[in-house]
C-alpha cells in the first residue's frame, strides 16, 4: 500500500523510534502515548486489520506475540502489560494496517477508561 502510514514507517520514510525489529515484525513508540511504555507492533507485510488474518498470513501474528515477549523481556516489563489491537472503525482502528498496542509502566484498569 503507498498510502499507509505504517508500511512507510516500516520503509523508513517517515522517522519512527525503533524499540524491535526483525524479519517479520517491525515495533516502535507510539508518537501519542497512553502508558508511560507504549509501543506500536506492525506486521512488515500489509494486512488491513484483525479481520484480514486468514490461513495465508496468521503466522505474523504469532511473530508478533513472540516479539511482545522479547521486547517485555528487554524493557523490564515484569509487572504485566496489556496488549490491544483495534478493528474498524467502530474498534476504534485509526491506521489501516494491523498493529497491536503494548502498554505498560502503569496499572490498566479494566474495563478500558
């Protein structure tokens, strides 16, 4: 997709603050924070959101959770986290592309407020 913002994050033609990157999944900071660590985890290939996983490409989200992991592992998340990903617009997606949302360093109260 040339339109969509995180496949040009993901390029490097828009500047992003790296926390995890390998060869399926690129993570990074969220410019709009909502925890004190909040990091944005794309998979490197588009698919549009949650509702787009299919047999073809559900091996990304379980790159993803595995980078969760390395990178709760790296910044010292003992304490928990959340991870979110939204879908559509009444799921609140903003960006066309799947992503998930790693919140973390604060306590997150349920339900979501």
């Amino acid at each position: 997709m040339n339109d969509c913002l995180f496949c040009k994050i993901i390029k490097g033609e828009i500047p992003s603050t790296k926390v995890y990157e390998d060869e399926y999944v690129y993570a990074f900071l969220d410019i709009a924070p909502q925890a004190p660590f909040h990091a944005v985890l794309v998979p490197k290939t588009h698919i549009a959101s949650a509702a787009d996983i299919d047999e073809s490409n559900s091996f990304y989200t379980a790159k993803i959770y595995e980078a969760i992991g390395k990178i709760a592992k790296a910044e010292n998340l003992e304490k928990g986290f959340r991870v979110v990903t939204n879908c559509g617009e009444d799921g609140g997606q903003t960006v066309g592309h799947l992503h998930f949302h790693l919140l973390a360093r604060r306590y997150l109260q349920w339900p979501p407020g």
